[in-house]
C-alpha cells in the first residue's frame, strides 16, 4: 500500500503509539493516545487514528482493545 505524508499531528500520534509501543510491549488505547499527545476529544484522537489507518501506517484490529500494530519503520 502507498503511504501518504501525514500531517504535523498525526505524526504526533505515530510517534507517541511508536514511543509507547517501544516502552511498554503493547499498543495504546485511544484515551491513552488522547491523554499523551493532548488531544481535546476521544472522537479526535480516533479519527486520526482512521487516518493513519487509512495512510498504511498502523493497522487496528476491530473490536479489540490495543491492537494497534505498526506497518511502517518511518
């Protein structure tokens, strides 16, 4: 799948799922990600998560909590 450049905050995103992964051998879950890059909304912190989905950067597995997986080294 091509990847498509990500904007300044879902980089954000990328890179905290990429540090906490790192950190704590599991993925995530969204209000950790809304807490840890300061997102206002949970529905904000998912939908750029959609987007970083949709880009080929992580894949989300459905109805299942930290299942976030990583398909990009960058």
């Amino acid at each position: 799948m091509e990847q498509f450049k990500l904007t300044q905050k879902q980089k954000g995103v990328y890179d905290f799922i990429k540090r906490y992964i790192a950190a704590n051998k599991k993925s995530p879950y969204i209000r950790e990600i809304q807490n840890g890059c300061h997102i206002v909304s949970y529905k904000s912190a998912f939908d750029k998560l959609l987007a970083l989905e949709k880009k080929g950067y992580i894949q989300r597995a459905l109805n299942k909590h930290r299942s976030i997986r990583l398909t990009s080294s960058k």
